[in-house]
C-alpha cells in the first residue's frame, strides 16, 4: 500500500504540474480572440487559423485539465442519495463508480480515440478551411487526455482503498480554499503585474477596508 501510495503521489503531482500549466492557454486563447477581433475590425483581415487556435487551445484545457480537475475533487456530482450515506460508505460509492464506469470508459476512449489521431498523423492531415491548421495534434489531445484521466482515478481509486485500511487522510476533501479561476488570476497578476503593484493594491484593498469597518461602527 506504501509503494502505490507514493505512485498516487506521482501520478497528483503530473497532473497538478500538467493542469497548472494548461490553464495558462485561457489567458492565450483570450488574447488570440482580443487580438483576432482587432485586426478584424480596425483592417478587414481575418485567418481561419486564429479561429482554429483557439478551439485548439479550448480543447486542450478541457481534455488535458480533466485528471487535475478530478484530483481537485472539482468535478460535478449529484449528491442528493450520496449526501445522505456516511463518509466510509461515500468513499466505497466512489471506489465502484471509479471501477464500474471511469476506468472501462477511459479505456473504452483511448481505444477508439488512438487510431483517429494516428490515421491523421499517418495523412498530415490538415483542415478543410482555407489557412487552416494540421489536425493531428488536436487528435493527439483526445487519447492524451483521457490516459491522464485515467491515472488521475487510478490514483483516487488507490487513495480511497488506502483511506479504508486507515492509511492516510480522507481523499474527498478539498485541499484548497480558491477555486482555479481565482487561482490563475493570482497566477496573472503575480507574473504581469509588477510586485510593488500588487502591493500597493492590497493595501489600498486593507485601508478601504477598514475605513469601512469603522464606518459601520
């Protein structure tokens, strides 16, 4: 249990370092759109291939983000039954949907999704759309994607069965406060804003504050 434990920990910390990163082509794809836009307007000049980077990118996040997002305990869930079990019963209720439905359909998706980016990497395929882009590593997204779903709930599935056997701390709670929005805006502000900025901000964020907690007073 030791030893898969410390894989589990492998397999969190590769999606934790994959989805961080990711989550960075928001801000591009946001950028690529703003700029897009721009030109569109001020020059009359538009490419298929600034569209197309930007589902590029969308897809990216979605599919790439999906085993940090599920490591996060992120993913929506109906709790109106699952709610009313207690916690060891939740954890075996995650234990057979993970066994039962995410493995087989993780499995079932890379097995269908890997000869449709290897046919379009075989072809060089590229897009119908004049100025398009290559399609193959947008397919490469898909079975990607999915195999690090899969690790992600292998990992979860391993965390779980080892919480059971009184090892470790509950999986099911979240570890962080923020929400991903709130921490990639973070993120954002601490690599384009300079720091004194960012300081000058929160204090000015403190003072407001307080003026208005003594207002009310």
């Amino acid at each position: 249990m030791t030893a898969l434990l410390k894989l589990s920990a492998l397999v969190d910390g590769l999606n934790e370092r994959i989805g961080r990163s990711v989550s960075w082509l928001i801000l591009l794809a946001v950028l690529v759109s703003s700029i897009n836009a721009i030109i569109r307007k001020a020059f009359d000049i538009s490419s298929n291939a600034f569209l197309e980077a930007q589902w590029y990118m969308f897809s990216a996040v979605f599919l790439l983000c999906a085993g940090y997002t599920l490591m996060r305990q992120e993913h929506i869930r109906i709790d109106i039954i699952y709610n009313k079990f207690s916690r060891r019963n939740q954890i075996w209720i995650d234990v057979f949907g993970t066994v039962v439905f995410l493995i087989p359909a993780c499995l079932m998706f890379i097995y269908l999704s890997w000869p449709f980016f290897w046919h379009s990497l075989q072809s060089g395929e590229t897009s119908a759309n004049a100025g398009g882009l290559i399609l193959w590593p947008v397919k490469a997204l898909m079975p990607l994607g999915f195999i690090l779903l899969l690790l992600q709930g292998c990992s979860e599935l391993v965390k779980r069965l080892a919480f059971q056997a009184g090892h470790g701390t509950d999986p099911g709670e979240k570890k962080q406060d923020k929400s991903a929005e709130e921490e990639l805006a973070e993120a954002i502000k601490a690599h384009l804003v300079a720091p004194e900025v960012v300081d000058s901000v929160a204090a000015y964020d403190n003072m407001h504050a307080d003026s208005r907690g003594g207002n009310s007073k």
